[in-house]
C-alpha cells in the first residue's frame, strides 16, 4: 500500500500550488472598482469564417476567447498598485510560465508568456504595464499553437475584426 500511496502523496505536494493562479486573480478582481475585467469571445470579431482558407479556419477556431483585466491608475489607487503589481509579478514569474518575449521602452514593459505543453499551450498571457496602470491579456482556446497565434492577429487585422470590436464597445460605453 505504501508503494502506491506514496507516489500519490508525492504527485499532490508537487501539484498544489501556494500562491494564485491567473485565474483566480481575475476572478478575485471581478467586483473590485480599481478594475476592468472584459471576456472577449472571438465570434465578436465579425469575421465570416467562410473568406478563410482552411489552415485559418483551423488557426481561428482553436482560439476561444481572450480575458483582459485593467488596472488604471488614479490618485486614490496609486498604492494599490504597486501591491497588484507584485502579485501579479509572481504570478507571471511563477514556473508554471515560460516566457517567449519580454519587451519595454521608456513608456512600459512586459512579457509574453504561455502556459502549458510547447506545441499546444494552454493559454497564451501577455502582461504590460507603464506608470499609469497595467494589463493582463489571457488568450484561451483548444490546441492552440504559440506559431499560429500570428496568423491570428493577422486574420483579426485583414478581416477587419479590431474594427468590429471597437463598433460593439462604442455600443455598451
């Protein structure tokens, strides 16, 4: 018995993780102000899947749905986010991210991360911020591939899609 619970025990020490995960730092921020938390499905793009070749086709669908969490910074939240910003630093820092770009300038800095196997990430992370607040970007699908997440951009920009999504937010605000 002891041969079996072992490797069990040993499996779930390794497997608890003891700070937050991504996505439970979202969820806690649902409600608070300092916050804007927007679910972007990809079908809100407006894109007609049948102008797409197959691989497009393919690359789009893997893509569900993109999870974007801001922080602005005001004078009654200026030391708030320095406590946000450490959080979410040890999130992204965390090994369960591996980092595929980190960049900055004067302005801002950030990193593109991913999560989960090389060829077939979980989810993709972006995380930037600059004096005046910062942002986590979560881009979730199905057998996303890290590769591919260009072509994305490239079919969201040649079929217009930023265009629709900016139609439905000058809509709702």
């Amino acid at each position: 018995m002891s041969r079996t619970l072992l490797p069990l025990i040993a499996f779930l020490l390794v497997s608890c993780s003891s700070g937050p995960s991504i996505q439970e730092y979202f969820v806690s921020k649902t409600e608070d102000p300092s916050f804007l938390i927007v679910d972007i499905p990809t079908s809100i793009f407006g894109i007609d899947k049948s102008t797409l070749t197959v691989e497009e086709q393919e690359v789009f669908s893997s893509f569900k749905k993109l999870n974007l969490l801001l922080f602005r910074k005001t004078d009654s939240n200026a030391l708030l986010m320095q406590d946000e910003l450490k959080t979410i630093r040890s999130i992204v820092d965390s090994n369960s991210f591996e980092s595929l770009m980190v960049f900055s300038d004067k302005s801002y800095s950030g990193k593109l991360l991913m999560q989960g196997p090389d060829d077939r990430p979980n989810e993709i992370l972006l995380f930037a911020s600059s004096e005046e607040g910062f942002l986590v970007t979560r881009l979730i699908g199905h057998k996303m591939q890290v590769d591919k997440a260009l072509l994305l951009a490239n079919i969201i920009q040649r079929e217009k899609g930023v265009d629709q999504l900016e139609r439905v937010f000058s809509e709702i605000f």
